[in-house]
C-alpha cells in the first residue's frame, strides 16, 4: 500500500496571527485554496483534496488558550 505524507516535512511553517479576530493561521508552505474542516474546539484543519495533504490549520481563540495555560 502506498503511503502519502499528510504534512509535507520539507516545506516551511507560515503564520499570521488577527489579534483583533484572536486568530491564528498556519499554512505548510504557500497559502493556497483548500477545503476546511473544523474538528472541534475552535481548530480548523485545511486540506488540499488533490495533492492528499494538510495545507493549513486555523486556531480560532488563540489567545484565551494561552491565558488558560497559565492559570
């Protein structure tokens, strides 16, 4: 069975972070257009169907995350 690298491992990490929003974005290499799917808890996973592979997560409510981590 052929296996496919679901986040590719030679490609670099981009963010940008809406403080006004409280969202962060993560693409795996260059932003492009891929399908979202929210898989629960404020975190979207973006996927690109035609290369197989993961292209991005969004984490909505960044910040109130951290503040929980260090209550």
């Amino acid at each position: 069975m052929a296996t496919t690298e679901l986040i590719p491992s030679n490609r670099a990490v981009e963010w940008s972070y809406d403080a006004k929003a409280d969202v962060l974005y993560l693409s795996f290499g260059e932003p492009r257009a891929a399908v979202g799917q929210d898989i629960g808890e404020g975190v979207v996973v973006r996927y690109d169907e035609t290369m197989g592979q993961v292209v991005g997560l969004t984490v909505i409510g960044l910040r109130a995350r951290l503040e929980r981590c260090h209550e």
